[in-house]
C-alpha cells in the first residue's frame, strides 16, 4: 500500500478525534481500512508461506527435508 493512502488513514483518524467526519469521509475512511487490511493479510500470507520446516535430523543425502 502506498504510503500516501496510510498517511490518508492517518490524517482521517486524527480528524475524527476532533470532529465528525462526513459520510463522504466515512466511506473513504472504510475503504481506505479495507485495502490496508488486505494488503496486511496479503504480506502475512506470502511470509508465512515462504516459512520452510526443516526436520531435526537431515534426510539420507543431507538436506534438511521440507513439509511443503
């Protein structure tokens, strides 16, 4: 996500503590969560499928074995 749209989220929080924000606001706000969240999700799910189990005891040619 680009750092111009959390910067956005950021400057929409802040003017929520203060005042009400416009339904235009709101939405944006919501949309602007959904796609953050998305991408958040998106890094976890590379991350954790780039995670390689290696078993204790290397195999007969001496790697590691991987559960993938």
């Amino acid at each position: 996500m680009e750092q111009s749209k959390i910067d956005r989220i950021n400057e929409l929080a802040r003017k929520s503590k203060v005042e009400e924000l416009s339904a235009e606001e709101k939405l944006e706000q919501r949309e602007l969560r959904r796609e953050f969240l998305a991408a958040i999700r998106a890094d976890l799910t590379r991350t954790l499928e780039s995670i390689e189990f290696l078993d204790a005891e290397p195999d007969n040619d001496g790697a590691a074995a991987s559960l993938s």
